[in-house]
C-alpha cells in the first residue's frame, strides 16, 4: 500500500477547536481511488466499532470527510471546541497500545 503513495503532507489548527486536514498524492489515479477507498472502509469501521463505547469519538469519525480526484486524496476533519472539550475530558483521544 506505501509503494502506492507517492507524497503525504499533514495540517493541524487548535486555535478553535480542532481542524486537521490530510493530502496524499499517489503515483495513479487508479491508486488514489484504491488507497481512498481503504481509507474510508477503514473510518467508517471504527466509527461503527466505537459506536456503543465511545459515541463521542464515533462521531467525530463519522464526520470526517475524504475526497478524492485524480492522483490526490483530500481529508479534512473539523471538531467544535465543545466537543473537543468532551473528548478530551473523556480521554478519547489518547493513544492507547
């Protein structure tokens, strides 16, 4: 799946709540739509594991949005400060091994 992408860059902004936004660029149209797809499989299965334990964190997953054309994959996901709060509260957002 790596050897598909070809570049990666990362945004985040805590200044009000938080806002992450994601770009890939993959070498293919074809691999963009592949690596998007798994992306998304993927987002949607946690949030609907995390549905009945962790509404919270479930919906901010569920939120979160995935575009792609041509080579390039977009993500953006966007938390209000309210709910930034609960989830930190909650401890959701820890990583946990």
């Amino acid at each position: 799946l790596a050897a598909r992408l070809q570049s990666a860059s990362l945004q985040f902004q805590l200044s009000d709540g938080f806002r992450g936004n994601a770009a890939v660029r993959c070498q293919t149209g074809s691999d963009a739509l592949v690596v998007a797809k798994l992306l998304q499989a993927a987002v949607t299965f946690q949030a609907f594991r995390l549905n009945e334990t962790q509404p919270d964190l479930a919906k901010v997953l569920g939120d979160l949005r995935l575009n792609q054309a041509d080579d390039r994959i977009e993500l953006a996901l966007t938390i209000a400060p309210s709910d930034l709060n609960t989830l930190i509260q909650k401890n959701s957002l820890a990583l946990k091994f």
